[in-house]
C-alpha cells in the first residue's frame, strides 16, 4: 500500500494530462478553417510550373469553400497525397496553425531535360528522373532531346522503373553531367540520338556538331572536349570546323568545312 500511494500523485497527474490532450483535441477539431496560404518554393531557374489555382484544382474546391469549415472535416494526410500525386509537384506539407490558418506548403519538380519523342511528343524529366509534363505556365530553359526516342511518357513515374529505356537513361545521366560542369553547361544545348541509337550532340560554340556516339566512357569523352575547347590555337580557328568526332578512343577527329 505504501508503494501504491507513492505512485497515485502521478497516476492522478497522467489522468488530468490525458484529459487536457482529449479537450484540446476535441477544441482543435471544432475550430475553423479562416484562411488558406498556398506557398509555393520558387526555383531560382524557373518559373512556377504549378499556380495556386492549380492547387485548388487539384484539391476539387477553393478558398471560399475551405474557410469556414471545421477542422476536424479536413483530412491532411488525404490532401499531401492528393496534391503529392500531381507530377509537377516534388513535395507538400500541409498543417494548420492556433488561429485556424490552413498552410500548404509547395515544392516544385525541377526540370533537367526536355524530350521530344518521334510522334513528337514532348516533356520533361527532372532532376531526379521522374517524368514531367509540359506547362502552360512556363517553359524550361533547359537541353532538348530529340531523334530516334519511342514514346514512353508515364507522368509521375521514374524512367529506370521503366524497361527498354535505356536511350533515355542514358540521356538524362548526360545531362546530370552537362549540368554540373561550368563549361559544359553552356555550351550544349541539344541531344540528338540517330538510328543508331548513338548520340550527336549540338554546340552553342564552335563546331555545331559533336558526334558523340555511344554512352559508355562519357567521362573521358567529356573530358577529351573540354581539353579540344580550351585549347588556344583550336579557339583562333573555330570557323575552319564544321564538326567533330569524340567516338575513337582517346581523340577526336575534326571535319573541316
């Protein structure tokens, strides 16, 4: 018995706090929507593939019908998902705050390639090989790949999740490269792939042309480029090359024109 009234005080203390939780629980759930703040992160190279209106349609209403409601009507998880579903959007967070305020929280998918497949469809695969659609609210400057790509656009899915699309995994592991290297970046602006299955590559600069062949050794091909590039008597001479060949092993081969 003296051990049993040693514990009462914090039986006795639990009790009340498990109380004060259901109260708070049932107050919280009784509380009303008032307002709705949609916020959407801002990608530094783009602008916003998704709107706040988008948002609303996905969700099947707007602010109008949200504000007034009960809290304990909104099913958070069920709207993250709902919105998480959207092949634009990377990420949501959703929760409300004391004054009743529901925060939507949005990140947005980052495009690294557009593909234009042979019925001449197109769209996006982003940074993390997710396929994108095209959006009427903005376009990506980002490289283009067109030529011998069979159609095999599943928005929202991963493009290694998909069989026979190696052609595009190849691609999109080109442009991850192109896109981390300062000198890179700004000078290719487009992959072709030929029957071949083999890549040709399109230069801002010098030769238009970079045969680039197939994906295997692509950093030492790269790097071979770079190292044709920053050559000084090869930059006194740009207008004597119509293109260039990376497909021979350890050298490259110019055609002039």
């Amino acid at each position: 018995m003296k051990k049993l009234k040693t514990y009462i005080p914090l039986i006795l203390l639990s009790l009340v706090a498990i109380a004060c939780l259901s109260f708070a629980e049932i107050e919280r759930a009784t509380l009303r929507c008032t307002d709705v703040v949609i916020s959407i992160e801002k990608n530094p190279e783009h602008s916003d593939f998704v709107t706040e209106e988008d948002i609303y349609n996905i969700i099947n209403s707007n602010r109008n019908m949200l504000i007034g409601l009960e809290i304990g009507e909104f099913d958070i998880a069920e709207i993250e998902s709902t919105i998480e579903d959207n092949p634009t959007v990377l990420s949501c967070e959703t929760y409300f705050t004391l004054k009743g305020e529901l925060h939507i929280n949005i990140k947005q998918r980052t495009p690294l390639l557009r593909v234009v497949s042979q019925n001449n469809r197109s769209f996006y695969i982003d940074e993390n090989g997710y396929f994108m659609p095209l959006s009427e609210h903005a376009s990506a400057r980002v490289i283009v790949v067109t030529g011998e790509i069979y159609d095999q656009y599943q928005p929202g899915i991963n493009i290694v999740d998909i069989q026979e699309s190696k052609v595009l995994q190849d691609a999109y592991a080109m442009a991850k490269y192109i896109r981390k290297d300062e000198m890179l970046l700004p000078l290719i602006e487009q992959i072709y792939v030929n029957e071949n299955q083999e890549f040709v590559l399109g230069s801002k600069i010098g030769p238009s042309t970079i045969e680039f062949g197939a994906f295997d050794n692509y950093e030492i091909k790269f790097r071979n480029l770079k190292a044709f590039y920053q050559a000084e008597k090869v930059r006194e001479n740009w207008n004597l090359y119509k293109a260039l060949s990376l497909k021979f092993r350890n050298q490259i081969v110019c055609t002039k024109k």
